[in-house]
C-alpha cells in the first residue's frame, strides 16, 4: 500500500506514548482481558456485562469502532442471549453516540465471521460500526491504494466517550 504524506496528522501520531506492542497471552486474542484500568490506553469507550466497545485502531473510516463480548469465540452460535441483546443495544448506543459526535450519515454495521470473509481476529467474533458519509470514497483508495483518515483517533474516543455517558446519563433519568 503506497503512503501519502499527511504532516497534520502529526497530532495524532504525538497522542501515542512509546509502547510495547499488544501481544496476548498464548490462546487468548488482543481483544480477550483488557483490564479496565487500561480502558483510555486502549480506546475501549464502554463495558456492559456481557461486551465491550472499543476504537478500531486501524479504521476503514473515522469513528470505525467494534461492540466485543467477553467471550471469547469465533462463533455466532456461541453466544447466549443475554449477550446478544446487550451486543445490539450498546451497538445502538454506540451509534447514538457518533451521530452525537462526528455527525456520519449512516452506517455499516456487521461482523466478519471467519477469515475468509475478512474476519483479521477470527478467533473471537466482534461486530464494526463503521461510519459512513455521502461522498466519503475518492480515488485515492481505488488507484492509490491508500487510505486517509483526518480525525485524530484520541480526540474522537474523548468525544465519543463524553456522548456515549451522556446517553447514558440520560437513559437513566428516563421513568
């Protein structure tokens, strides 16, 4: 893939202390046992009790963030309903909170079961919510097989994670 120079985002680069790359436990995926304390280093925006959300650290789109449950397995059929239900409404937070935030209008949402169907940690299923907007794809992807993002990715999770408590809040209040 060809590189484009981009100096402003420099800001973003800047964000990243100099870190050990994640690399799990044998048997377990990077998404497996992100201890809360790790939530902002990591870009996990929420926990429930069956799933998490998290920033997508190599994005399609700004926003591009993936709903995980705790369970880690490459199976849909796996996972109980208690996790399922709580899978679609921290997705349907999640999505409240980037119409909040970056405005997008619309989404793709799914999961990618299986390497073949382009699933890169096929051993524990997670579901993507992509972010979508009119005119959002150019050439540089189709003849220039790059990619250019503009967001900067800790800016976004701060604001996301401001909207999806403000949800949150606000559901609370609710009778």
């Amino acid at each position: 893939m060809q590189r484009m120079y981009s100096p402003w985002r420099d800001v973003y680069m800047q964000t990243f202390k100099e870190e050990k790359p994640i690399v799990p436990e044998e048997g377990k995926s990077v998404f497996a046992d992100i201890p809360p304390e790790q939530d902002e280093e990591r870009f996990v925006l929420c926990r429930g009790e069956y799933c998490f959300a998290i920033l997508n650290l190599y994005p399609y789109n700004c926003g591009h963030l993936m709903v995980i449950p705790y369970l880690q397995t490459p199976e849909f059929s796996d996972l109980d309903e208690k996790t399922m239900v709580e899978i679609f409404k921290m997705s349907n937070l999640c999505m409240e909170a980037l119409k909040i935030a970056i405005k997008p209008h619309g989404f793709n949402f799914g999961a990618n079961l299986g390497r073949v169907a382009g699933g890169s940690i096929d051993e524990h299923i997670h579901f993507h919510i992509v972010p979508r907007w009119e005119g959002d794809t150019n050439f540089m992807p189709v003849l220039g097989d790059t990619k250019v993002l503009s967001n900067d990715l800790r800016k976004t999770y701060i604001q996301l994670r401001e909207a999806i408590q403000q949800l949150q809040s606000e559901q609370k209040e609710k009778p």
